[in-house]
C-alpha cells in the first residue's frame, strides 16, 4: 500500500507543478492540497512500535497543520497569509518535538548549528531589508522572524536525529520556505513556484517517511555493525 501511496503522491504531485501556470483556481485546490492529504494517509499507515508512537502522532499533527497552512496560502487575500504562515509556524514546532525525542547528538550533528544560524541570521537580515523598504505594513516582521527561528530549530533537531529521512526532508522544507519568503517580500525568483512546491512536496514526503523509515543508512548511523576480525 505505502507503493501505491508514494506513486500516487509523485503523480499527482507532478500534476500539480504542471499546472501551476494554468489560470484555475480549481486546479490548484486540488492538486496542491491532494499530494498532502496522500502524504497523511501515508504517515498514518506507517507502521510504528513503542517510543516511536508519539513520533508518529507528532508528526502527523505536524502534516495537518501544514494543510491548513497550504489552505490559507490559496485564498487571495493578503490577511490569510498571516494565518497560513501561523499553521506552518505550529506544523514545524510538532515536528521540531517529534524530532527532539528522537536526538542522538554527535560532534558533528552538533557542529550542523553553525552552518543553520549563520544561513538563518543572512536570511533574516535579507528579509528585513526587504520588508522595511519595500512595504508599508511592517507588522509581518515579528511573525516572519519568529517563523525563521523555529523552522531552523526544526531543520538542526531533524539533523540531531540522525534520520536520514527527516534531516533531508528538513533542508528541502528550508529551501522551499527560503524561496517561497524571497519571492514574496524580495525580488521575484525565475520559476518560483515549481521550485517551491517540488522542494514542499519532497520535504513533506521525507518527513512523513522518517515515522517508519529507518533507511539501512540511519540504522548504520545509527547502530553501526562491528566490522572487526
């Protein structure tokens, strides 16, 4: 079943990026909101064991959140941008609590902060230019800022977890989230919302696939084999 699911998720998924430049409200409810109700269904069916149950809950919550953030982002309004941006905003604090039950820090997961900050401090210096000089509403500052701490935080507890799965699925969510901030406050990007939703897609996916998803990689990470004679 989860094949199925994943196939389903890519298509309609593609269908989606392929119609982004087709003037239909229709078709963007659709096809944005359907890949992420696939990846739920997907996340629900994962099969979990002990511990990992509150993961597992966390991170569906986190996923449900995201849909309504996606909702929000549909509607024409400028004033539901704030709300899509708060669903998102309590999306990533479920998954940054799912992914600090799961930490197995070492020196070099550790290290991941400084890297995350210091791309993070750029962004938001970049966008409070941004905001400052091009608009006259500045009030989206505060949440913009709040939203950049927590989905780093988010991003480094994914890494500290040593899940493959979810410490690229929360790269892909920064990237998504990076171009999607840029395009709206700073300068249009080429292809934004391909590369937008193709990273928000994937990010999703992998998070989702993190509940059951022990790749052979994070269990050699993990519990690595005595290889010694």
């Amino acid at each position: 079943m989860s094949k199925w699911l994943i196939a389903l998720i890519i298509v309609t998924g593609s269908i989606h990026l392929a119609t982004l430049s087709i003037d239909s409200e229709l078709l963007h409810w659709i096809f944005k909101l359907v890949p992420m109700i696939l990846i739920i269904v997907f996340a629900v069916v994962s099969p979990t064991t002990g511990s990992s149950k509150v993961y597992k809950r966390l991170i569906i919550a986190g996923l449900i959140f995201s849909i309504g953030g996606d909702a929000f982002l549909l509607l024409p309004e400028e004033k539901w941008f704030t709300f899509g941006l708060a669903s998102f905003l309590i999306g990533h604090i479920c998954y940054t609590i799912a992914m600090i039950s799961r930490i197995k820090r070492s020196f070099l997961t550790v290290l991941a902060v400084l890297p995350i900050a210091t791309y993070s401090f750029v962004l938001a210096s970049q966008l409070h230019t941004q905001i400052f000089e091009k608009r006259a509403d500045t009030d989206i500052w505060l949440p913009v800022l709040i939203y950049i701490i927590v989905i780093a935080s988010m991003c480094w507890t994914a890494i500290l977890s040593k899940n493959v799965f979810a410490g690229i699925g929360a790269i892909l969510f920064v990237a998504s989230d990076s171009i999607l901030a840029w395009n709206k406050f700073g300068d249009p990007i080429p292809s934004s919302g391909f590369l937008i939703m193709s990273t928000y897609f994937s990010a999703q996916l992998l998070i989702a696939a993190s509940i059951a998803g022990y790749s052979h990689i994070t269990r050699e990470i993990s519990h690595p084999k005595n290889t010694s004679a």
